[in-house]
C-alpha cells in the first residue's frame, strides 16, 4: 500500500479537522534517481494541510507508506552542515551540563541519522545507541563505529533495545518526531524504555515560525506533523511526562525544542507554563490568519519568480541544495524548466542523482569551476551562511540568491 488518509487528528483523536492549504499531488523530496527519464516519471502523492479544531495541532491529511519513504531513496546526513554539526555539539554540551549526565549513562537517539548527534555523548565515555530506518545514513553512522538499529521505533525495536541495555538515561530527537506515521506509539514507546526520573528532550520544526515566515516549503510528505507546544505538552503530560523546559532554538529556520522527565507526576514547570500562554497569543492561534495562508503564500511566490526573471534576464540559474524542501518549492515559484540548470550538492549521497519530475541533475559542489555560474539561487536556505562560504572560496563574484523568508541577493 502506498499510503493511507489521516481521517483524525493524531494527538488528540478528534475527527474534526480544518482544510488549510492543498498543495496539490507532489512527488516525494528525497527521491532521487539515477536516471533522468525515471526521474521524470516519479510517483507523486497528495500534499495537504489540516488543523485540528479541538487541540489546534497540525498535520498532513495523506500518510506515504514509510518504508517507500524512508528505506531506499532516503539520503540526508546531518554531518553535512557545518551549523548543524555545531548545534548538536552544543545541544550535547548543554543538556551533559543541565540534567547531569555522566560517564556510562546510556543514550538513545529517535532518529540518529549519520550519528552526528551521539559522537557527541559517545566522546565523553557514554554508552550510545542510534534507531533510524534510513538504510544509507544507518551505513554512514555505523562506519563512525555509531552502534545503530535500522529500524523503526516500533514495539519490536523496544524490546530489542531493552535486552541490549535495560532502561536507559537519556532519550534525544532532532528533526524526527514531525516525520513518524504513529506519533502516539512512538512517545509511548520512550515513556516505556526510559528509566524513571530520565529525561527525554526532542527538537522539531516550530510551525509558528513556519507561519511568521512563510517557510511553506517545509511543509513535505516525510513531515506529517506541524508541532507547536500546546498541543504536545496536553499529549505529553497525559502519558505520565513532567515538562522541564520549552524553548526555541535558530537552527532550521527556528526549532522548539523540549526537555521532559519521566516521573509520573505531571507537572509542568513555572518557565514551560509562561511559554505555552504566550504562544496561545501568536500566530499559531489566530484562525483567520491561518485561513489566508494559501494566498499570501502565492501572492508572495508571484513577486519573487518576477524578481528572479528580472535579476537573471537572459541568464540560466543554477541552485545549490536539494533538499526535500525543493519540490515545493519549485512548484510553487513555477519557473520555466529550462531556467534551472544543474543543482549543487555536498551530501555525496545526492550528487549524480536527479531531482523526481523536475530532471535537474545534482552534482558536486567542486563543479562550479568548471561550470561558471552567473547566478545560484541557494534551495537550502536555512544554511545559507554555510553555503555563502562555501561558494565564495571559489568564486566570489557569483550571485547568490536567498527566496525566503524574503527573496534578496546577497
């Protein structure tokens, strides 16, 4: 089965839910193929965002079947970016320090990746152990001697982690917990595993900033939730978590990031309290707002493609990034196909592949040499600092073009 409709909201179990914005049938992100003419013919999927009307949670209304979306085609490493490589180091440093964790804990990653986040704990003598069902970044973390599960965080991997290591200390999320089919399970499965009185503390993309900022083109097939923090904490909480601290972070366009403890008690600190009823007066709470979405969303597209134009004349643009957020994207912005060349790429998982419908092909970022571009309109935004740097070492002259959250040259 390629995938299923999400008939109720999947926090609260209510069946009553908001429309906000139909993107229409898009193709995966993240799958990228190897030859032009299968790339052209990629499977596309319903893209359409829904809001809960009694907990105000957002989510996709279409399901893709996980193992088409994470098995096989799945290629994004975290060690790519040199931000995020040093915000989890700084995440690790922060959170060793806050809930004291020592030499010999055990730490377990929802969603490990390449292992960049538990090399972290793993230098300062921990025991680490990384689940994600992405085959190559799996391959990737376990060639970093990253001891990994390739699998999902079912009931199955539970039982599998409980034998290797009892309970363990520590529970960590970055980017992951908005891409599970089985949101509910999966919080339950960490309340179960972690020790009483561990800790759990998870990053995911803050919709609010989404709103504020227009990053519609976060919104993709592997994210099948939109979190803010009322909703979580409501969730949370019922399952028998404390909530420690809720927080935002910058990295990835701006993340809420929050620390529970398993304790039974419920309780939900004078800090966590102060955030959630200043969120109930954001964005993230103002209907009609949410409701215009769509349009500002194309009114604001319109103006950019015209910027573009106008900036490139007779130009071709090349673009630097591909991740899963450039399918949107490009649709969206509905350049001629002809204008887009060749996509650059650091991630070596991506290069010599090619973009799903669109047939733009990925190639290393050395390549600029060679190919001379006049203009790179950087696709990857949230690491557009990176990727500045990146370019200029070989050619400062290049124009580099930022779409969002507002469209500049810099």
């Amino acid at each position: 089965m390629d995938g299923k409709i999400i008939k109720k909201c999947r926090l609260c179990n209510n069946k009553k839910l908001d429309r906000i914005i139909n993107f229409g049938k898009i193709p995966l992100g993240n799958n990228l193929l190897s030859q032009k003419k299968l790339s052209k013919k990629a499977k596309k999927y319903p893209l359409i965002l829904n809001n809960c009307k009694s907990c105000n949670h957002f989510q996709l209304n279409y399901s893709v079947n996980p193992k088409i979306l994470y098995a096989k085609n799945y290629t994004y490493l975290s060690g790519t970016g040199k931000s995020m490589v040093i915000h989890l180091k700084k995440y690790a440093d922060e959170i060793i320090k806050k809930i004291n964790l020592k030499k010999n804990n055990i730490i377990l990653d929802i969603g490990s990746n390449d292992g960049t986040c538990l090399l972290n704990f793993q230098k300062r003598k921990m025991t680490v152990l990384g689940i994600d069902p992405a085959t190559k970044p799996c391959k990737v973390a376990k060639s970093k001697g990253i001891d990994s599960i390739n699998n999902f965080f079912d009931k199955k991997t539970v039982r599998k982690v409980e034998r290797l290591h009892g309970k363990v200390d520590f529970i960590t999320s970055h980017n992951t917990l908005a891409h599970v089919d089985n949101l509910k399970s999966i919080f339950k499965n960490i309340h179960y595993i972690l020790k009483y009185n561990g800790h759990f503390c998870f990053e995911v993309g803050y919709f609010k900033k989404v709103l504020n900022n227009n990053y519609f083109d976060t919104i993709y097939h592997e994210h099948l939730d939109y979190h803010h923090a009322n909703p979580l904490v409501n969730f949370l909480t019922s399952i028998g978590f404390s909530i420690v601290d809720i927080s935002v972070v910058k990295i990835q366009g701006g993340s809420l990031r929050i620390l529970c403890k398993k304790d039974d008690k419920k309780n939900i600190s004078k800090k966590a309290l102060l955030f959630l009823k200043k969120e109930k007066r954001t964005v993230i709470f103002d209907k009609k707002f949410i409701m215009r979405w769509e349009k500002n969303i194309k009114a604001i597209m319109l103006d950019t493609r015209k910027k573009i134009i106008k900036k490139i004349s007779n130009h071709k643009i090349f673009g630097y990034g591909s991740p899963t957020k450039i399918i949107l994207f490009l649709k969206m912005l509905n350049l001629p196909r002809n204008k887009v060349k060749y996509i650059f790429e650091d991630n070596k998982l991506k290069q010599n592949k090619y973009l799903p419908i669109y047939g733009n092909k990925i190639v290393c970022t050395s390549e600029i040499k060679k190919l001379k571009p006049k203009f790179i309109l950087i696709f990857a935004w949230n690491f557009k600092d990176d990727i500045k740097k990146k370019v200029y070492k070989i050619n400062n002259k290049i124009n580099l073009m930022v779409p969002l959250p507002k469209f500049k040259v810099i």
